[in-house]
C-alpha cells in the first residue's frame, strides 16, 4: 500500500513509525498508517512546500509560509496543532506534544507542550537577513550550530 500510494511522489517522505507521509511534486500529500490521532488526515492539504511528523500529528508548510496541521483526535492532546494563525514560516518541524516553526526573520514559534528543556525556545534567533543567509552562517558560528540542529532538538525534546 505504501509504494502505491507514494510512488508518484517526487518530493520528501517523513516517517513517525507509525504513519508515513509523502509530499508530492505537484503540491498535495498522502499519507498511510496509523491515523488514530488523525495525523493521516491529508487528502484536502494543497501548495505544501515541505512536512513533517510525529507520532500524533503531521504538519505541512505552504508556499505562501502558512501553516497546516492535522486536526487532532483522541486523548493527549497539548496544543501541537493550533499553528492556523502562523505565517512568514520557512521551515517546520513536528515533535512529539509540540510543532515548532523558522520565521523568514529568523525568530522560533512553538506551540504545544513545553518541558524544562525548551522553554528558552522562543529566545532563539537563528539569524539576522534571510536573504543574505549564506554570509550570516559564516560570520556566526554558534548560530550556525543551532540551525543545523533546530530540526533534531524538537525531534528529541532537548
């Protein structure tokens, strides 16, 4: 079922373990699994630049640096999915309670749950100019460390 449904997909594909989800070259997005959180509730998702998953929901990045959520079901619910409001994103990441977002300013939204490990999340900057990114990651060093590793701290909760 997976290679059927995501054979025509020339984009990215991100995995929880549970459910996968394809992004397709033309826009939309597919995804097989495990929907017991409704994180496989895609079908409607258009103009998707980028996704990502966790366990409990799928978000995906639009062109226009909007951003679109599964609706959640079931228990557990922390907030992981009320990114409806965000814009000016460039890139996403789905953790396990939580979504963060990269601004085009280079600022860090979040929402969902916070441990006492992010909660300095939304004091990050990662960079000053988005147009002259190249330039910016050679004169800073440590932040650009912290680019590199946005999508693997959200990921593992450091």
């Amino acid at each position: 079922l997976l290679s059927n449904n995501c054979k025509k997909a020339k984009g990215l594909v991100c995995s929880s373990g549970h459910h996968t989800v394809c992004l397709k070259s033309d826009g939309t997005v597919v995804a097989v699994g495990d929907n017991r959180y409704g994180q496989c509730n895609v079908k409607e998702w258009t103009d998707i630049v980028a996704i990502s998953v966790s366990e409990k929901h799928t978000v995906g990045l639009k062109s226009d640096g909007k951003v679109v959520a599964t609706k959640f079901t079931g228990n557990y619910y922390d907030g992981q999915c009320d990114v409806l409001k965000w814009k000016d994103i460039i890139a996403v990441s789905a953790g396990s309670n939580c979504t963060a977002g990269l601004k085009a300013d280079g600022t860090v939204i979040y929402v969902g749950k916070e441990d006492k490990t992010q909660r300095n999340i939304y004091k990050l900057k990662l960079f000053e100019d988005f147009e002259n990114l190249e330039e910016e990651r050679k004169m800073k060093t440590e932040e650009k460390k912290l680019q590199t590793f946005f999508f693997f701290f959200v990921k593992k909760g450091i």
